[in-house]
C-alpha cells in the first residue's frame, strides 16, 4: 500500500511517499534528510502525538498543560479525558507533573498560575 504523508518536522514539509506492507515500511521517496525517514517510520507503524490542553484549577481558572513525551495517536481521546477530569491545585509552576502517567506521559504545566 502506498502513503502520501506531508512531514511535519520542519517548516519545509517534504512531501513523502511511503511503501508499507503488513506494518513495515519497505520505501520512503521524497525525503530531503534523514529525519523524514523517521517521521515516515513512526507515523506509518505507531504514530504518536504531543497533547496541549488545559487543566481545571481549584480556583475555578485554567492552567496550559501538555503530555511530557508522545502518546499513541490511537490513545488521544482517552488522554483528554483524563485531562478534563483533572483537577491542578494551586500554585502550579512550569513542569509540574498534574496527572502521572497517561499512557506513558505525565501531564505537565506549561505555565505559572498561582
Ligand atoms: S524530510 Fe527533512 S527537510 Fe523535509 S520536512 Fe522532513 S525534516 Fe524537513
């Protein structure tokens, strides 16, 4: 089977043209360097992503959050349900851990709140 994937690791967005058969990927064209040909890999046997949302705070407001590492692509609603039943406690710095270990990933601050 082929795949046509539009690499999303650098601002050029090599167009790429992917062989795949029974989960492994036999050809990549269209690649300028070699971390296309990861992306290709990794997007055609288990793509994965980073999540960016928002946490609930006890004080009613909101803190920007995201997953440590990528999840699973096939896990992304499952995660954002934990996220939207997640609760931060003030005062929140940058890295905070908020939920451990979703699929992998911990839930991280990605911003001051106090
Ligand atoms: S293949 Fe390399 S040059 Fe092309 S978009 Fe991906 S990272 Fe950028």
């Amino acid at each position: 089977m082929e795949r046509k994937l539009t690499c999303i690791i650098c601002p050029l967005g090599c167009e790429l043209t992917v062989q795949v058969e029974d989960k492994k990927v036999l050809d990549i064209k269209g690649n300028t360097c070699p971390r296309g040909k990861v992306y290709a890999e990794s997007e055609c046997i288990n793509p994965q992503r980073t999540i960016t949302s928002t946490v609930r705070c006890n004080d009613g407001g909101l803190v920007a959050v995201k997953t440590d590492k990528p999840i699973p692509k096939d896990k992304m609603t499952e995660c954002m349900a934990v996220i939207n039943k997640a609760v931060a406690t003030l005062p929140v710095s940058i890295g905070d851990v908020i939920v451990e270990d979703v699929f992998g990933s911990n839930i991280v601050a990605t911003q001051n709140r106090k």
